[in-house]
C-alpha cells in the first residue's frame, strides 16, 4: 500500500503513486495531492494538467492509505429517523451538496421512530469511523442515547430536532415561532376553534410547536381546549384519521394547524371524504413547505422552515466542529415564515 495514497488498481508491479506523477509534471508530490483533492490553493492550469494526467492513467485514490496517514476519512455520517418525508429529502440534499463540495462524502442510516433500531444504526456508522456525524434523533432519544456516539470522540451535530440536556451543535428552524404565525393567521380570518394535529413531547419540534400553539391562542384570550389536540408522529394517515374524528366533536373545529406538511396532506383528503374542502369551508396549514405543498390541491398554507438552509448549515457546523473540536458550542435557529395559498380562508 502506498503512503501517498494513490493507486493504479491495474498494476501489480511498479505501481504509479503521487512521486511519479510529479515527476513526469516537474511538480512537488504535495501540489500533485492538492491539485487531486482539487485544492484552491493550486491554479487552475495546474489542477487540469494533474488531474487530466491521472484520468489518462486510470488513478484511483486509495482511501484506506489516507486515512492512515491522515488519521480522517472524509466520511460524514447522516442519521435520520425519516427520508420517506420530502422534508428530510430536502435536508439530506443540501447536506450531501454542502459536504461534497468540501471533499466529503456521506454515509446514511435510518431508524423511523425506533429508539432500538437508531442504536443499532449508530453503532454500525460508529464502525466505519466518520469524521463526524449529522442527527436527528428518534422520538424519546435522552443524552444517554447519544453517549455511544460522544464516548467514541464523534464530532456530533444536531438538526432539525434536538435532545434536552445535551451540549451539542445545532441547526433548526424556531419552531415555537412558526406555528405562532401559523395560528395567528387562522385567527385572523375569524377562526377561534383551531384544532392542532400531530407532534408529541417525546421529540423538541412537537413540544415547541405546542408551547406557539397555546402562547398564541393564550395571547387572544382563547381557552386550550385539549379536544381540540390530537398527538401522534407526523404521517398523512394521522391526518386522514384525525381531522374525521374531529369534526364529529359536539363543537368541532372550523380550522386545523399540522404539525408538518404530510399531516395537512392527510388532513385535507379526509376533509374531502367528509364532503369537506380545504380553502372553501374548512382551513388547513401545514409545517415545512415541501415543494409538493406548492403543487397540491388546493395548494398548501404552510410555514417555510428554510429547510435548504438547515441542511447546510448543520454541514458546515460539523465541518468546523472536525477541524476545531474545542470550539464553543454554536446553535444556529432559523426564523420561519408564513406562505398563504389556497387552503384557508375566512370563517364562514
């Protein structure tokens, strides 16, 4: 193996390795690696040259000889309770975006909502020794949870959803002040009984889009009504369900706030089984802005997250958490925002 971690996989014998390609280009073997790595520090006419050369001969880099050398393996591993919601789509996007374009590569494992199975797939990224890791934590995750992870000396960052008690890099958007502005626009068209569907206290975004939900209704001296609040992890069935049940309340709502755009999606097709409609006698807004929020019928109110932003800014968090990991913990919220489409409307 060589050192320089470079190698022809074709040749068995007098294999090429970063001497020779600075040989044959009269350059030191510390630009040839940098002009490889496509450093900025190299010119541009010399990265072409470099680069140009090993594609001729069929260089392959040699990962395991780096990360001996280096002590790193230019793996990030990305750990998410969902990717079947567009909303983690949209995160894991921008992070793999934001880590390629830092010369990383990402691992991915998922674990729905199960606090046994995310264990599991910790352990298992932990053994393949990223530089760092990107969460977000399971339904119920304590800091214990996450000890397999710290105890191991991982450079950890946490996104979108974050676990009490820990003292670990964040990225998220102020979810308390997002259904604020969610529910301060239901009572602006008139609406009073506002129903609240999905989230629960085992994870940070439901308790803190609870805590907006009530702050705003307390803030217009409207009673919590605890009928009118249905928990459960955020899935369009959840929504079907739960809006059905609803209207069959003595008093039911004339208006609901979800706690992601899924839940509304859901919400919305029970409204039509009941002979309902979203934006026409009913109003319905949803959390994330998924670009199939835009494109649904009747097109979603929601609130935007900057989900785009959180996905590269947990990236560029756990970047600077690897190359200083003494450096003070930094949480970076994003301030959500409002899209009115076609969804609500005025109480009628």
């Amino acid at each position: 193996m060589t050192v320089d971690g470079l190698m022809n996989e074709g040749q068995e014998r007098g294999r090429v390795t970063l001497q020779v390609i600075a040989d044959k280009l009269s350059l030191s073997t510390a630009t040839v690696s940098l002009a490889l790595r496509d450093s900025a520090v190299v010119a541009e006419s010399t990265k072409q040259r470099v680069q140009e050369l090993a594609r001729e001969l069929g260089y392959v880099y040699n990962r395991s000889a780096a990360s001996l050398r280096t002590a790193r393996t230019n793996i990030i591993a990305v750990a998410f309770h969902d990717i079947t919601n567009p909303y983690f789509t949209e995160l894991l996007s921008t992070i793999e975006d934001t880590a390629s374009r830092n010369g990383l590569s990402i691992l991915l494992g998922t674990y729905s909502e199960s606090l046994e199975k995310q264990n599991k797939v910790f352990a298992t990224l932990r053994e393949y020794r990223p530089d760092g890791m990107i969460i977000c934590p399971a339904g119920g995750t304590t800091s214990a949870n996450l000890r397999l992870l710290t105890s191991a000396g991982i450079p950890v960052v946490q996104v979108s959803r974050e676990v009490p008690g820990t003292t670990l890099d964040f990225a998220g958007s102020d979810d308390a002040r997002g259904m604020e502005l969610a529910v301060e626009h239901l009572l602006a068209l008139g609406h009073r009984r506002i129903a609240l569907i999905g989230g629960n206290t085992l994870i940070s975004t439901g308790n803190n889009r609870r805590t907006g939900y009530r702050n705003m209704l307390a803030r217009h001296g409207i009673r919590f009504d605890p009928s009118l609040v249905v928990e459960g992890f955020g899935t369009r069935e959840l929504g079907f369900r739960s809006i059905q049940r609803l209207l069959q309340l003595d008093d039911p709502p004339t208006a609901a706030v979800c706690f992601n755009d899924l839940v509304a999606f859901g919400a919305m097709l029970g409204l039509r089984h009941a002979g309902r409609e979203a934006g026409v006698n009913f109003s319905i807004v949803g959390c994330d802005d998924v670009a199939e929020a835009a494109q649904w019928y009747p097109a979603l109110t929601t609130i935007h997250n900057r989900q785009l932003e959180m996905g590269q800014s947990a990236a560029e968090l756990l970047i600077r958490r690897i190359a200083d990991p003494q450096a003070d913990v930094r949480r970076v919220v994003l301030e959500p925002r409002l899209v009115v489409r076609n969804s609500t409307c005025p109480l009628r």
